[in-house]
C-alpha cells in the first residue's frame, strides 16, 4: 500500500486556496503537494510542529510518489534526520522509519501552514504576502546556513 501525505481538515481551504489553476487564479502554487512541501520548509524554520488532528478528504492524501517525483524525498529525509539526529530513518528497508518520516513531515507541514494561515490573514495577493514572507527570513537569516532556503519555492 502507497504512502500518502496527509493535510490537516483545519488548513485544507488554505492548501486549496494556495494552488494555481482556472477557478483559482490568485494561486501560488502548482500542486497541493508544493503547497505542503513549502509548508513543511516553512514549519522548520520556524520551529514548529503540530499534530494533524482531523485529516482533509478534500484534497485527498497526496501519495508519497508526487513528492518523490517533485524532488521533495530530500526534504522529508532531511527533516527526519534533523529532528531524530538518527541518519538510519532514512533507511527504505525499515516500514516504520518511513512512517516516521512522513510523520515528521507532515506535522512541519501542519505547523507551517498554521504559520501562513496566521501570516496570510486579511491578504488579497498571496504572491505579494509570501514573497514578504521569503524576503523577511531571507534577510533574517542572511548570516545563518542552518535555516532552510525557502526561495527556491519563487517562480
């Protein structure tokens, strides 16, 4: 059985609201799955995880294999073996260290669009807010390398 990431009930208008597409057009993002790996980044800079207490049906769990195919698969083990200081969860022989993983990931991703909702609040253009957003901890963290670089998520 597939893997899937799931989004929280509570921030699933946000990630539906964030995504580009013809009913949609003051979107952010191309997919849900950007979304939730923005929010993930986003998450760990600020620290911030949160349990997802009741799970979206829409969207749907998004399978693990979108975020592989986007290049996420880094991030989400990058994540892991911060949070566990364990470089063994990243093992693709152990089932619960995935599950762990995709754990980890989640609740960064639940934490940080907790943060945008915050952040996003009462903004007509999310583009404007969240380039703020980027250039705020872009210079907030210009002498650091340990936060992650969010800027690779601007078109």
């Amino acid at each position: 059985m597939a893997i899937r990431i799931k989004i929280a009930q509570d921030k699933a208008n946000l990630v539906q609201s964030l995504v580009l597409n013809n009913e949609n057009p003051q979107g952010v993002f191309v997919t849900y799955a950007d979304v939730i790996a923005f929010a993930a980044a986003l998450g760990k800079n600020h620290k911030f995880r949160l349990p997802l207490d009741s799970i979206a049906k829409e969207p749907s769990p998004i399978s693990l294999d979108v975020f592989s195919s986007r290049g996420y698969d880094v991030l989400i083990k990058l994540l892991a073996i911060i949070e566990t200081g364990n470089p063994q969860i990243i093992s693709s022989y152990d089932s619960t260290a995935e599950e762990e993983r995709v754990n980890i990931f989640e609740e960064y991703a639940n934490g940080g669009l907790m943060k945008l909702q915050e952040q996003l609040r009462g903004s007509v253009d999310y583009s404007e807010r969240i380039l703020l957003i980027l250039s705020h901890i872009k210079n907030q963290s210009s002498d650091t390398v340990t936060n992650f670089d969010l800027t690779k998520f601007l078109p």
